[in-house]
C-alpha cells in the first residue's frame, strides 16, 4: 500500500472537512456545507461518506481529502500529503531520498537559526538594546515569542560555530544561505550580524528564510581579523536551551550573496537569498498566520513591512500579511486567490509607495481580483497608526477605497486642471486604468466623472479610451462566453443522468428523448452511450434491484482513453448531484416522486432540444444565403427541407 492509499484508509472525509467546515446530515449517507470556497446562503456543497469524495455544485470544486487540503489550505499535493499524512500518523516514504533529504537539511538548518536567534534575544546581554528597541516600538513578550522574533549578535561567526556544533555541514548552512564565503581562504562568516531577525515561514509555518533589521552602527569587513566579544554567545549557551526544548536540526539552500562594500552604508533590512526553499516571489511575511483569517473574512490587506504586519496582529487585525520588502507579485496574488479576491493595499504614501500600489493594482486586475486602496492620515504607516489610535486604523480599512476612486484623487491632486497640459496628463494618467473596468456601467460613470473633472466632453475621452491598448485580446471575452454557454449545457445534461440514476425507472424514457449528439462534452457524451448500453443490457436485473451500483458499471465498460477511476468519481458525484436535487425538493416542503422527476426530465430535454434547433436554424440560413449567391438549386432545397424538418420538431416540442 502506498502513501496516498494508506493515508484514505486511516482517514475518514467526514472527521477531515468537519475539522474546518459545519457538516449536516444530508440523507441517509451524505453530508452538505455551506462551500468555503465561494459565497453562497444556501449549502451546495456535499460529502459523500460512502465514496470519501466532495463536490460543490456551485462553483464545481470537487474530489478526494487531498483535492480539499489543497483548497482549504491553499496548498500544493505534496504538502497536502505531509498535512494528511500527519493526521493519520502515517510515516511518508520519500520518493526522492536525495533532494527531500537535502530540502530537510535546510529547513532544519533554519530552524534551528531561528531557534538561536530567538534565544539571543531573551536571554543574552548582547541582545539588550534589541530588546530595548522593540519594547520602544511597542513589541512585548508574547508577540516576540509569537512571531519567534530573535537577534543576530555582533560577531563573525556565532551562528555558524552554534551550528557546525549541533553537526550541521558548512555547506548546507551555505545553501540554507546563513553564511557567506569569504574571498579569500575557506572561511565563512554569518551573513546576518548585528540585526534583530523575522523568520520568514512558508504556508505550513515552515522557516524557510530571514528578514534582518540593522540594530545600530554595524562596521561590517569581515575581512578584518576581529575577536569575538566575550559577552557574544558562541553557542553553547544556546544549544543547551534549544536542547532543553528538544530543538530538531533543520537547515536551508541557497547561494551566497558576496562580500559587502566596507565602505558601503549597510542597508536597514537585508533578507536571506532565493534558496531550495526560499522564493521572494512565493512568500509574504506572515501568511501562515493570516490565511485562515483570511479565508474568514474573505479579505486580505497587504502592507510593507514586518513591523506594520506584527502591529495589526498584535492589535487583532489578523487577516494582514506583508511584502517584506519587495513588490507584489502575480505568484504572491495567485497563492492569496486560493483564500479571497478582495485585496487591500496599505502602501507608503510617497511617490514610491503609490508607483508599487499602481503595479500591484495592475497584477491584482489581471488575476481578476478586486482591489481597494487603505489611506491613513495622520501616521506614516500602519505600525504608527495603531499606536496613535487603533480605531483610526479599523476605520481606515473599513473606509478602503475602489483603486480607481482613490487614483482620481491622486492624479488630480497631481496636476492643474486648469491647464490644457494638466488636462492631457490627468487623462493619460487614468484612461489606463478607466480602460482595465470590464463591467461597462462603472466604466461610464468613471468616464463621465473624468470628462467633468477635466472639463472635455466625453465622446472625445470615449474615443481615446477606444485607442488604450490592453494586454488581453478582444477574443478572449467571447471564448468566455461560449464556454460558459456550453458550461450551462453540460450541467443541464449532468442534472438530467444523475436524477435518472437516482430513479432508473425514468432512464427508459430519457434514452428516448435524448440523442447522445445533444451532449456536447467528450467524457459525458461517452459515459452516456455507455450507460444507454449497459441499462438495455440489464434492465430487468436493474429494475429488481432498484439501485444502479457505479462500480460494476464501471468495472463492465472498455474505457479508451479515461480513466476508470476518473469515470468512477465522476459518477459518484452524479449520482451526490441527483440526491443533492431530490433533497432540496424535500426540504422546500415539495412532494417527490418518479413522476415529478419525469416531468422535470422532460422538461430539460425539451431546452436542450431548443437550444440545439434554433443554433442549427441560424447555421441553416447562412448556409442558404450562400447556397443562393452560388446559384447551387438542388442545396437550397435540401437546406430547405433540414428547415422544414426542424420547424416542425420545435413545433412538436412546444
């Protein structure tokens, strides 16, 4: 048995989701949800006990245990396994001893960095005017032990000596990128010195790498030959309290960043590299703090800093995560999608801070997200706000606005109004983003909002507007519509076999009146031809029995090209559907039965038969138009006839 399969046999999908979602007994081996994945008031979301799968009928979301991790905890497989394989106490076999064991290394090496880090700073001398400066910035205990928030000592090589004699190899607190190599000779020195340290962790709250804030004057050469000062831990003292804590040794990857200027000024904040485990772009401080706060309040806030991130929580804000010191990436909003589309930016108020917001406001557009802009007054930034007041930032949040509201503000505050170059600025300035609003209506307003501001008539802005280059092309509008168009008429068919596979004696009749050209998806169109066969083949077994049993259908069937386990669970939540739909009856107080189900039956058909008619009608009188330019008599009266035969069939339906 691998991984996977013993981790489903140990787990129940009922114990598993009610550890994150209200279930409610929906039948007799069912369970139904509100879905956490979309907004909805009435629950579509079922668990089927007997199959161990789930699937939401109203945004489509679907499968095993592993498919809802993957959702809930915005995850990929391989961490979903580790997250099930720790609730089923099941030990994971590595399937790449080589490069999982080189990744534990480095997440062993970083945890045990931070582990040191942190007990600098609480118990060590050298750590004092750290601790001073956090208590000044209003930091206390319980939030350094929180956050794990730790100093780096003024020296060398504490780091390095405390891991090398935990046994840690050189080279792996290298690639965890802790140290540097020097120029010349073999030695290392730490890359983080004199700086009070923020781990960094991955989803799961895995350490993966170090921001490092500069304490003071720091003569960074470590080139020169420097004693390490007697009060400066060397490790030992560490060791022991992490072993006291029963530490375990992890490590981390990555290249060394190179020798510092000594003449250079060192910069305020420096991070660890992109490492094995470590990618900027992936990562927001703060996020496996946040994010099922997130989910929660299905709204994020976005700020800059690890200080302004650590504020709000400290103060209850618990859905704010930070950039930590680089910009918005569209990697970041596809990982912050998995939780909410309402972002919120909390920028500096600067030149620089509203260029970022600008960026970041384009990448959450493009993913579809919907964007608002914090503005504070009376602080520079949210960690100054909260200290002030904390209703003045709960009102800020609140109070975000729509970008484009708070971009007309800027932009006009910018330039003159008055002025015809002030006029063309204003309008090159917003018109992008005026062009960027899909939904038409909001779109007028801003524009007729624009042309009053700067006093030219809108069909003139109109037109400019017409003349703004966007990044999607116009046919990827209408390729949505049709797909969503077809979307409809799939699950018009999926409703159609689940509630016949629920009351079989109706199937009879839907093979009847359904032609499998009428179904427009490969799989469903399979799967229904199939069904008709083996239902013809079995029906009196079928009817005496009076339930359809998948697996033995599926077991029955030559499958090219499907996966039989695919068919499988795309039945089973076919047949969740079906139930889904007579408990819903049941529920609305409305009277169920095989003759009800005829009636809806038929009822869907007949749609499907309309839709289908009047599509074939559209393309039989281009086909005729052109039939007449040839002159071509005997294809127009076949054409002709396909009419007639149609018509009388729409007829018939009605």
């Amino acid at each position: 048995m691998d991984n996977i399969q013993e981790i489903k046999s140990r787990l129940d999908i009922v114990d598993v989701l009610t550890g994150y979602i209200r279930l409610t007994p929906a039948g007799p081996a069912n369970f139904k949800a509100v879905c956490p994945f979309h907004n909805e008031k009435t629950p579509s979301f079922m668990v089927s006990r007997e199959k161990q799968i789930w699937k939401c009928f109203g945004c489509g979301k679907g499968g095993s245990i592993f498919d809802f991790i993957m959702e809930m905890e915005g995850v990929e497989f391989k961490d979903a396994l580790r997250i099930l394989a720790g609730k089923a106490g099941v030990e994971l076999k590595k399937q790449d001893p080589q490069i999982a064991s080189q990744r534990n290394k480095i997440l062993d090496c970083l945890d045990m960095a931070s582990r040191f880090f942190h007990q600098v700073l609480l118990n060590h001398d050298i750590a004092k005017g750290a601790r001073e400066y956090l208590k000044n910035r209003g930091i206390d205990d319980m939030t350094i032990n929180e956050f794990k928030i730790g100093f780096a000592p003024d020296s060398w090589d504490s780091l390095y000596k405390a891991l090398r004699k935990k046994g840690v190899y050189a080279n792996d607190i290298e690639k965890a990128g802790l140290i540097i190599k020097k120029q010349s000779g073999n030695d290392y020195y730490d890359r983080f010195r004199n700086r009070i340290m923020f781990p960094i962790r991955d989803i799961n709250g895995n350490v993966s790498a170090f921001s490092g804030r500069i304490l003071g004057s720091a003569i960074e050469n470590p080139e020169n030959s420097i004693i390490q000062s007697s009060k400066t831990p060397t490790g030992d003292a560490v060791e022991l309290k992490m072993r006291q804590q029963g530490s375990t040794a992890l490590s981390l990857s990555g290249k060394a960043e190179g020798l510092l200027n000594p003449h250079v000024q060192p910069a305020k904040y420096i991070n660890s590299p992109q490492t094995m485990v470590y990618d900027k772009s992936r990562m927001m401080y703060a996020f496996d703090k946040a994010k099922m706060e997130i989910k929660k309040k299905d709204f994020a806030v976005i700020v800059e800093g690890q200080m302004d991130a650590i504020a709000c929580h400290k103060a209850g804000y618990k859905n704010i995560i930070a950039t930590s010191g680089t910009a918005l990436t569209a990697e970041h909003v596809k990982i912050i999608k998995r939780y909410t589309n309402n972002i919120a930016l909390c920028f500096d108020h600067d030149e620089a801070g509203m260029n970022a917001a600008r960026r970041a406001v384009d990448i959450g557009l493009e993913s579809e997200m919907n964007v608002k802009i914090i503005k504070i007054t009376g602080a520079k930034d949210p960690d100054e706000c909260i200290k002030k007041n904390p209703s003045d930032w709960e009102k800020a949040v609140e109070g975000a606005e729509n970008f484009i509201e708070y971009y007309f503000q800027e932009v006009f505050s910018k330039f003159d109004d008055s002025l015809v170059d002030g006029k063309k600025r204003i309008a090159k300035n917003l018109l992008p983003l005026l062009k960027k609003i899909s939904d038409k209506v909001e779109q007028t307003h801003y524009l007729q909002k624009l042309a009053s501001g700067i006093n030219v008539g809108e069909d003139i802005l109109r037109e400019s507007l017409g003349k703004v280059k966007t990044v999607s092309s116009p046919g990827k509008k209408k390729e949505a519509r049709t797909i969503e168009k077809e979307d409809k008429d799939i699950k018009a068919v999926e409703r159609i076999v689940a509630l016949s596979l629920i009351y079989l004696e109706n199937f009879p009749f839907v093979i009847k009146r359904m032609q499998p050209e009428l179904i427009s998806s490969p799989k469903l169109n399979f799967l229904y031809k199939e069904l008709v066969i083996y239902y013809t083949d079995n029906a009196q077994n079928l009817v005496k029995l009076g339930k359809f049993d998948i697996e033995q259908f599926v077991k029955s069937i030559n499958s090219p090209g499907y996966e039989k386990s695919d068919l499988e669970r795309y039945l089973s939540e076919l047949w969740m559907y079906g139930e889904k739909e007579v408990l819903d009856y049941k529920e609305a107080g409305e009277s169920i039965g095989s003759q009800r189900i005829k009636i809806e039956l038929e009822s869907s058909i007949s749609r499907l038969k309309e839709k289908r008619n009047k599509k074939r009608m559209i393309e039989l009188q281009m086909e005729i138009r052109k039939a007449e330019e040839a002159g071509d008599i005997g294809k127009i009266e076949s054409l002709s006839r396909e009419v007639s035969r149609i018509m009388g069939e729409m007829r018939e339906i009605k």
